[in-house]
C-alpha cells in the first residue's frame, strides 16, 4: 500500500477544497459472483449520518493526492469492509460511470451538500469475508432483485440509489 499521509487535507483546507473546485472520489459496489462471473449478491453498507438518520451507501471515498485510482479503491475497501475482504479490482481502470455530484440538488440524479464531487463508479467483487470498519455500521448481502426493490433503493440517499441501479445495468441486471 502506498503511504498517502501527507496527502491528507485538515478540515479547514478540506472545507476550503471543497467550496472552490471538485474533489475526486471512488466509488465502489461490493459483489460476489458465482463461477461464471454472474453477479449473486451485492453488498450495502448500513451507516449513520452526521444528522442521524440510518441509510445504505456504497464503498466511496476521496482519492488523495499522489494517490493511484488502485490504491484508492483498496484503501476504501478494506477501510469499509475490513482488511481480508479479498476485493479484486478490475483490470481496466474504466469506471462503469462518472457520477458528477453537485451541492445543489437536481441538476444530477446525485447530491452532496458538502461539495461538488467527480467520482469514478467500480463494480468490485469480493471473496473473502467481509466485515464493516470504521463508521459503518453493518454490511448486508442483497440479491439483485432485492437491490433493485424500491425499499432498497429508498434507503440510499444522495443519488446511490441511481447508481446503484446503473451498475446492475453495468453486469446485465437491469430490472
């Protein structure tokens, strides 16, 4: 793992970043497959917000400076889902979406009230077991289907729910 420290903002600079250019993020959504690559499960993280309210999200997270696409992802995936999740990252760094999420809500199907934020969407599979960290609460396998359900989906605030469903579309699960 690249060392990144020094790449790290402090609250203040960060606030600042924040109010005057776009931050990079990576977004990632947890699957596993079966021996033919289809996807069986997907997994939703279970947090708290700053406000209290309890909702699902993805894997996400800043990418920092000096810091590769790869390393961000892993960073960000073992912080949420524990250091032997076993993800394996794409070998193309195409992200299946770019998610453009803005301060002021609907000018995209995503919002951040905090910032302007570009971020690269991974499909990840994950073999290995897999324990939530830091400020998640829990991490639940859905079906597809289940995923797609709007009771899911509606516990996704902020647009994770849009991009959810476009990374089933991503993996030919539309539903």
């Amino acid at each position: 793992m690249t060392e990144t420290t020094p790449g790290w903002l402090s609250a203040d600079e960060l606030n600042t970043a924040r109010g005057r250019m776009p931050i990079l993020y990576v977004e990632a959504v947890p699957v596993r497959v079966d021996d033919s690559g289809e996807v069986t499960s997907i997994g939703l993280l279970l947090r708290i917000g700053a406000d209290g309210t309890i909702s699902r999200t993805l894997v996400s997270g800043r990418v920092m400076h000096h810091e590769r696409i790869r390393d961000a992802l892993l960073r960000h995936l073992e912080k949420d889902l524990g250091p032997v999740a076993l993800p394996r990252i794409p070998s193309s760094l195409q992200p299946f979406t770019v998610a453009e999420y803005f301060p002021t809500a609907g000018i995209t199907p995503f919002h951040d009230p905090r910032q302007h934020a570009v971020s690269l969407a991974y499909v990840v599979p994950v073999t290995g077991d897999c324990r939530p960290r830091q400020d998640a609460l829990d991490l639940v396998w859905f079906s597809p289907q289940e995923a797609a359900s709007a009771a899911v989906q509606g516990e996704m605030p902020g647009g994770h729910g849009a991009l959810l469903r476009q990374a089933l579309a991503h993996v030919g699960l539309a539903f």
